[in-house]
C-alpha cells in the first residue's frame, strides 16, 4: 500500500507543477513573452554580460534553441549583442533599458501569483513545503 501512496505523491507533485507552469504562462500573457523568454531576460539581467552557452547552460536547453530566444528577445529591443572583450569571436548578451524595466514588471506580477497561489497555506505549512521541496530538489 505504502507504493499507492507514493505514486499518489507523484501525481500530486506534477498536479502542482502543471498548475504552476500554467499560471505562469497566463501571468506572462500581458507582456506576449514565453516563459523561455521570460527566464532567458531573467539570466541576463542578472548577470549583466551573458555568452549563448551560458545563457543555454542556465535555461538547460541547446544553444541553437538559446540562440531563438535571444533573437526574439533583440527583436522586441529587451537585449542587446555587444562584442565579448575575452573573446573576440563571441558576442555577450546585455540587458537594454527597456529589458530590465520589463523583468521588473515581470518579478513583481510572478511574485503576486505566487503570493495569491501559496497563501491557499498557512505560514507553517509554507515553510514545511518549502523545506520539504529543498530536500527532494537537492
């Protein structure tokens, strides 16, 4: 009986995660971005100067599939290419003006779905979540 349970466990698990992924989706919905989009202005916003291998590495996706989400994102003016100064034959990928105001916008409205999602839980049973998810993640 104890497997029902743990297969129970796992349904329950990829339930929450589909939902997740769906309210993210819907949350992007305003600003016309993927969540690779998303994700990818995320990256480089926060380390200022990034090479399409690191940005594929950090999205865990092939770096032709990087090189697409980078090229939708120069298209809409979020990033920009500069030439890497260590590498004359790579290209760095910046966040434009208008990228960091959008991921912003962006970390705010995530962070009020996930505000109005997770408050479905009282305080102790966020944190049990929370350390419970920490150790199936590590």
């Amino acid at each position: 009986m104890a497997e029902d349970r743990t297969g129970e466990l796992g349904d329950l698990l990829m339930r929450v995660a589909r939902t997740q992924r769906r309210r993210w989706r819907d949350a992007l919905a305003p600003w016309d971005l993927s969540p690779h989009q998303a994700r990818a202005l995320r990256v480089v916003c926060e380390r200022e100067g990034v090479r399409l291998s690191d940005l594929a590495e950090a999205l865990h996706i092939a770096p032709r599939s990087a090189t697409e989400v980078a090229d939708g994102l120069q298209e809409r003016g979020l990033v920009e290419r500069s030439p890497d100064p260590a590498d004359r034959r790579a290209v760095l990928l910046r966040p434009t003006d208008e990228g960091r105001r959008l991921r912003g916008e962006i970390g705010r409205a995530r962070a009020a779905d996930s505000a109005e999602l997770f408050a479905r839980l009282g305080p102790e049973d966020r944190a049990a979540l929370a350390r419970i998810l920490r150790t199936l993640a590590d």
